[in-house]
C-alpha cells in the first residue's frame, strides 16, 4: 500500500509538470505560452509603411502594439498624426485602441484589451500630417487563455528569414536610406560609345590681327580660360619704332588722306552745282572721298593712343590666347579664340558594328570623364542633329551629333561617354544604378523581406542606360528593393554586433 501511494504521488507529479513545461510536445505539436509570441507584420499603403510588432493577443489582457510608420517618399518617420488599432470579429464586434502622439519620432505604441476569442482582422489607421492611411491585416488571433495554441498557418508573420540581414527602423531614419517597389516601366536599349565635347558652330569667334605690329596687353590678368564680356578691350597692336607696317603711321596717313578728299569732295561738289566742271570729274572725286572715308573711320573705330584695339565680340572666356606680351604679329594672324559655351556640340563616336542601328537612335545620355554625374540630353534642352553615314578618313568610327545647353559643368574640349538611346521597350524591370552593388564580378541588391529584414538578392543587368539598369533576372514586379543605402547593409551584414541592438522597443 505504502508503494501505491508513492507510485501514484509520482505520476501526479510528473502530470503536473506537463502541464506547466510550455515546451512539452502533445504529438508533433509544441506549445508556447502566448504571451511569449512576438508578431511582427509589415503592411503598405500608398504613401506608408506600417510595421508593428506586437505579442500574442489574449482575451482579456492588455496588448500593446508597437506601430512604426514610414513615409515612403522620403523613407522618415511621421512624427505626427492619431493611430488607431482595431480588432474586428467576424461577427462585427470591434474593439479599438488609439494614441495621438509618438513614443518616439515614429513609432507609436497603441494599447487595447481583447473581448472576444478566436479569429479577427486587425486594422491600422493613421490620420494627421494632411494624410489618412488604412490598411488590414486578415490573420489576427485572440486566444482564450496562455495555453490556448495559435492556428499554424504560414502568414507573414512567421515566415522564416534566416540568413536575411536585420536593419532595425531607427538605423534607416538617421540614415539616407530608401526603398522602391519595382513597378513594370519603358526602357530604351542602348548603344555605349565614346566621344567628345565641342562648341558649336556661331558660338566660338576667331580673332584676327587686322594690322601687323607689337601686341600690348590691355589687362593684367588676360590669360586663357579668363571671361571677357562683349565689347571688353583685350590688347592693342602698336607700331612704337617699327619702320614698316606701323598702325600709327597707317592712321595718320588714312587721316591726311580722309583730309583731303574731304576737303576736296566739298570744293568739287560746289562748282559741280554751278555746272564748273563735268560730272565725270565730280563723280571721280566722290568716289576718292569715299574709298578714304571707309579707310579712314575703320581704322578709327578701332585705334587708340598709337595702336589698334582688340575687343572681344561677344561674351564668354578666353579657350586660347596665341600670343604673348611684346609678341610681333603679321596681318591675319590669329590672336585668340573665345567662346560663350552657352551651347555645346556633343559628338559620340559610335563603332561600325552598330551601323544597322544607328538610324534608330533619337537621343541619349553622357557622362563626362571628369564627373560622376549622367546627364539627360532632353534636361539639357537638347536635340539629336545628326547621323553620319560615312567614315573619315583615318577614323573607324561614325559620327553622331547632339546640341545641348551648357548646365555650367560642362566643359568644352572634355571626352564623354555615352549611353545613345534607340527605340524603347515595355514593361521592363529597371532599378536605379545606386541599387546595385558588385562583388567578383556579380550583380547584387537588397530585397526587403519584413520591415527590418532584408536578403541579399544576386542580379542579371541586360542593360545600362547610365541611370538604370535592365534586369534580365533576379528580380520581379512588386519587389521592394533598396535603392539609396545599399552599402549600410552591406556593412550591417559583415558586422559581428547585431545591427538591432539600438532598438527602441
């Protein structure tokens, strides 16, 4: 009798230990206390992301739901606006919680008590900031009691993501950090080539000597790349001891000679009224009087204090000065080269092998040799203006011409590269050039999984049009992908310290 007792006592015992171990299997199904249960869901709108975490819900126990809300232009938190959580039965009954202001900048902590056990949609509302969200999540559960199991379906909250790499909210807010759902959009296939930057035609002027002499600068700080304006005086060309072919003595005789005709034009014109002398002899006197007119007020125009001024014809900079101070020059030669820059002249130097494609070309993006930066022909205010269809001489390249306006970081002289656009394709995958990343030679970029998981997602670009690319594999329609930041999950995924250790939960 004694043993019965003790046997019994023990079976009691080890029955009640069932009971109490929430880690003890019943069949092939393991218990956990619900309370215990940490949900995460991620839900978007148009313009918000709402990824809350909350534990599991019991009836009649308060519950807080930890709502982190992100706009998702700018990827920062709202920091102002009423969340409301709401618990919605099948049967219509509701119960709601609310908060009108944040915990901390973007994330709100909502508490409600559960009535009803069983299943229910769980609705989150954000109203304020001039913007009202809604979104459902359909998979909400009430259990009756610690031990009352959840139903194992598979939902998003449980989806298992090992190996993904943990970027908590807080790090993506203090950080340039965004994320763009892949949308099918037009690409337009591309043909690379190389080229150069030049000045259009009417927008670079040649000056000449228009006399021989010694060149005197007419400011200190004349050198090439300096800016000029329209009219400004750069130099003057003075005959000081020449012999020959001085400006001085060139203007001092046209002056003596526009003297004379003058003098004499006025005498003839005179007794030409008075029928004196014939009209052959007037006309002939005119026509003196006019040829060392326009002789004379040509060089005057432009002489000063001994010499021949050089002005500048239009305003711009200087590309190239030819000569120096104290410098002889010959009539014709040339002085210097100045240019507006105002538009440019992009030529692209495409391969023969692309020769069947060439006509379809219509316009294109470049990027200089000296910038990061790839520029839109159209944002330039820039058109195509020709093909060519012949190779020159010495060259095994054909000739594409586009105009553009200068932005002011374009420089005349400069190679480019350039990305010409042909006929456009549609519903394509494209993501922005700043998405990927390269690792041995593969394409790579950063899916979000949940709201702070994020997979490394290996990619197959068909294509690169200097702002995007074309993916040929690896991604799909309705994927978020991380377009501004990748590099902050990259070091997040080689660090040993959790990247959630700063959670503000």
């Amino acid at each position: 009798m004694k043993n019965l007792i003790i046997l019994s006592s023990i079976f009691i015992f080890i029955a009640a230990c069932n009971r109490n171990n929430p880690n003890q299997k019943t069949g092939d199904q393991e218990h956990a206390h619900v309370s215990d249960i940490a949900h995460q869901i991620t839900l978007f709108s148009e313009e918000s992301e709402f990824f809350v975490e909350y534990p599991g819900l019991i009836i009649n126990t308060e519950a807080e739901f930890a709502v982190h809300l992100t706009r998702l232009d700018n990827y920062k938190p709202y920091t102002n606006g009423t969340v409301r959580v709401i618990l919605e039965h099948p049967g219509g009954q509701t119960v709601e919680g609310s908060v009108s202001e944040a915990d901390v900048p973007g994330i709100f902590r909502v508490s409600l008590i559960p009535e009803m056990p069983g299943e229910c949609t769980i609705i989150f509302e954000l109203a304020g900031e001039k913007i009202t969200e809604k979104v459902v999540y359909h998979h909400g559960w009430v259990a009756r009691d610690e031990l009352d199991p959840e139903p194992a379906e598979e939902h998003e909250d449980h989806e298992d993501h090992e190996g993904g790499i943990r970027f908590t909210k807080e790090q993506a807010w203090k950080s340039d950090f965004a994320v763009t759902r892949l949308s099918p959009t037009p690409f337009t296939r591309i043909i690379k080539a190389g080229g150069e930057i030049l000045a259009m035609p009417g927008e670079k002027h040649f000056i000449h000597a228009r006399t021989s002499g010694i060149v005197q600068y007419s400011k200190n700080d004349l050198v090439a790349g300096g800016e000029v304006y329209r009219g400004e005086e750069m130099m003057t060309i003075q005959g000081q001891d020449l012999a020959r072919e001085n400006i001085a003595v060139d203007y001092a005789e046209a002056e003596t000679r526009f003297m004379q005709s003058s003098s004499e034009y006025q005498r003839r014109l005179k007794l030409f009224g008075e029928n004196a002398i014939s009209e052959r002899q007037f006309i002939e006197t005119r026509s003196s009087y006019i040829t060392d007119s326009i002789q004379y007020y040509n060089l005057r125009q432009s002489y000063k204090s001994g010499g021949m001024k050089i002005i500048s014809p239009i305003a711009g900079h200087i590309h190239e000065l030819k000569v120096s101070q104290g410098e002889f020059l010959s009539t014709g030669q040339l002085i210097a080269t100045v240019s507006s820059d105002r538009r440019l002249l992009l030529r692209a130097d495409v391969p023969q092998q692309y020769f069947h494609r060439i006509h379809d070309i219509v316009t294109c993006n470049f990027r200089t040799s000296y910038h990061k930066d790839v520029w839109d022909v159209k944002d330039l205010d820039g058109k195509l203006l020709a093909i060519g269809s012949s190779v020159a001489e010495n060259n095994q390249y054909l000739p594409v011409y586009f105009e553009a306006q200068n932005n002011g970081q374009l420089l005349e002289g400069a190679f480019a590269e350039f990305f010409l656009k042909t006929s456009p394709l549609e519903n394509c995958i494209v993501i922005p050039v700043e998405a990927v990343l390269e690792e041995q030679g593969k394409h790579y970029v950063y899916v979000q999984a949940t709201g702070e998981m994020f997979r490394k997602q290996e990619i197959i670009p068909a294509d690169l049009d200097g702002f995007g690319y074309l993916i040929e594999s690896g991604l799909s329609a309705g994927d978020r992908v991380v377009t501004q930041g990748s590099m902050l999950l990259k070091t997040a995924s080689m660090s040993t310290a959790l990247p959630g250790d700063s959670h503000q939960h």
